[in-house]
C-alpha cells in the first residue's frame, strides 16, 4: 500500500528548519503541494524573517516539486486565515495541516515568569487551534482532511524544566481527542505525533551519538501515515531513531464505593485497586468514564 500525495495540497507550520522542513520536503517528495510555513525566529520565538521558509521551498522547486513560502505568526488568527487563502487562490483545496510550529522557554516552575508559560501556550496550542480552524470549513466541504498535532512526551509523561511546554503539548493531545470526533462524519482524520528528534530545540542537551540517532527525518514516516488517505484517527503516535509506539490514556477498573462518610477513608485504603491497570480501558470518547461509572454504581445496587 503505497503513500501518494499527488493531487493533495500540504500546510506545514514551523517547517522553515528542523523536523517541519524535513516534513515539508517528504510531503513535497511524494507528490503534494507545500505551504511552506515559518516565522523566521529562533528557538524562543524571537526574530523572524521569510528566508527560511523560502530556502525550503528552493528546494522543493529544485527538486520537481511545488511550494510557496510562508511567513505568517500561527498565532496571529488574521495572519493565518490570509495564508490559508493563499493555499486556495493558489491551488484550490488544502488537503492536509502538520501544525509544527513551537517555541520552548523552559525554566523550574519555581524560575519561570508568566509570560513565558503565556507565551509558549500562545504558540502551541492557541496557533494550532488558529491554524486547524482556518483550514477546518475548507475540509468539511470538501469531505476530506488530515490534521496532525504535534504533541510530545514531556505533556505525556512530564520533564523536569518543562511545565508550559508539557501543558500546551498535553492540551494538544486533548484537542486531539475531541476533534477526531467532531471531524470523522466529514472524513477528516486528526491524530497526534510526539516526536524524538534532535532539532535546534535539542542542541546541548544530547550526546553526540544520541543525537545522530535522533535525526528528524527517522519521525518523518509517522507523519506520512498520518497525512495519508488510510491514516488513522484519535492516535498518539510517538516516534523517534526509527522506532515507532502508540500513546493512549487509559482508565483503570477501579473501585465501587459509593458515598459515605468514610468514603475518603475508604478510598485511600483501595488505592492499590484503584491504580491496578489490569483490564485498563481506551474509552472511545469522554463518556467512557461515567459510562463504567455508573455501571459500577448500578452493579452495586442489583438485587443480590
């Protein structure tokens, strides 16, 4: 089952460098038609300049493909709704949305000032929603369309320094969630990629090998899978130096204790059976939990 992107038009934010260039010259190499999309800045969203994203579209160009450079803030609405034009006047359709763009500001929770936890869900989370609602009307009409957030394991799984970066990402996770729902009646698949990769984001915190290993275009497959017409929907997937895994938040079995007032108590003695993942759920939306809720809470009250 071959991946063809020939005929689907392509916005990749972030893409001037990095994991969103190699992202954008993939997609490019297969057949699709690029936005090519960067601010210019540096790694802490300082600066910025168009030169990047059109060096990657030299590229492309150079290379047979098709491409136009970018340089619009993902988080100035406006700013993004004119490059989403920009696709359509140019090529008519907008097929498939890699939100890429990032910035990191990272600091003990303790050290770290408002405005760069502000700053960094501004970026992430506010710019993906900017970015997926621009192209959102577009794939409704045209019932098709592939959006991938990225996310990351430091909001999956927590890192030391990180507590605006892991936020917006795990909020990107739940957007996720809720979108792939939302989007499925019109064919448009939503899913979630939480990269390892060695980026400018990464320089000075790996050893050299690791570093290798982790180069962006190992992710790039799972980017593919998840831009493709047979991609899935609502996944996690994590990729990094060619190994790729699923994510899923889980719900455990749990206890039934009804309401009391040692209940607290109760609870507190049952944490064991409460964090036993044994039988652990993948519940298909968010009324899951009440579902095995109040499953539990009826059970509890049949005639014995």
């Amino acid at each position: 089952m071959s991946i063809d992107f020939h005929g689907r038009v392509a916005i990749v934010t972030g893409a001037g460098g990095g994991l969103g260039k190699q992202h954008a010259l993939a997609l490019a190499k297969r057949g699709a038609k690029v936005v090519v999309n960067d601010l210019g800045g540096n790694v802490h969203g300082e600066g910025g300049s168009v030169s990047a994203a059109q060096l990657v579209v030299d590229e492309i160009v150079k290379a047979g493909g098709e491409a136009i450079a970018n340089g619009a803030s993902v988080t100035d609405f406006e700013a993004v709704k004119a490059m989403t034009q920009l696709a359509m006047d140019t090529w008519g359709r907008v097929d498939i949305l890699v939100n890429n763009a990032g910035i990191l500001r990272d600091k003990s929770f303790s050290k770290m000032e408002i405005a760069d936890f502000r700053l960094v869900m501004e970026v992430h989370v506010m710019g993906a929603v900017h970015c997926t609602k621009a192209v959102w009307p577009i794939m409704q009409a045209q019932n098709y369309g592939r959006v991938i957030l990225t996310t990351s394991s430091s909001g999956l799984y927590g890192n030391f320094g990180q507590s605006n970066y892991g936020a917006a990402k795990m909020a990107l996770a739940g957007m996720m969630q809720t979108l792939s729902i939302e989007g499925e009646k019109y064919n448009i698949r939503v899913n979630a990629l939480a990269p390892t990769a060695a980026t400018r984001m990464t320089e000075g915190l790996m050893p050299e090998a690791v570093l290798k290993a982790l180069e962006p275009q190992a992710v790039v497959p799972a980017m593919l899978v998840m831009a493709s017409e047979h991609a899935p929907n609502r996944t996690i997937m994590c990729a990094g130096a060619g190994s790729f895994e699923v994510a899923n938040i889980t719900l455990t079995q749990g206890v039934y204790l009804g309401m009391a007032e040692d209940t607290p108590e109760k609870l507190l003695a049952a944490m064991p059976q409460v964090t036993d993942r044994h039988g652990e759920l993948v519940p298909g939306s968010g009324s899951g939990q009440g579902n095995l809720e109040v499953g539990k809470a009826m059970a509890a009250h049949q005639p014995k």
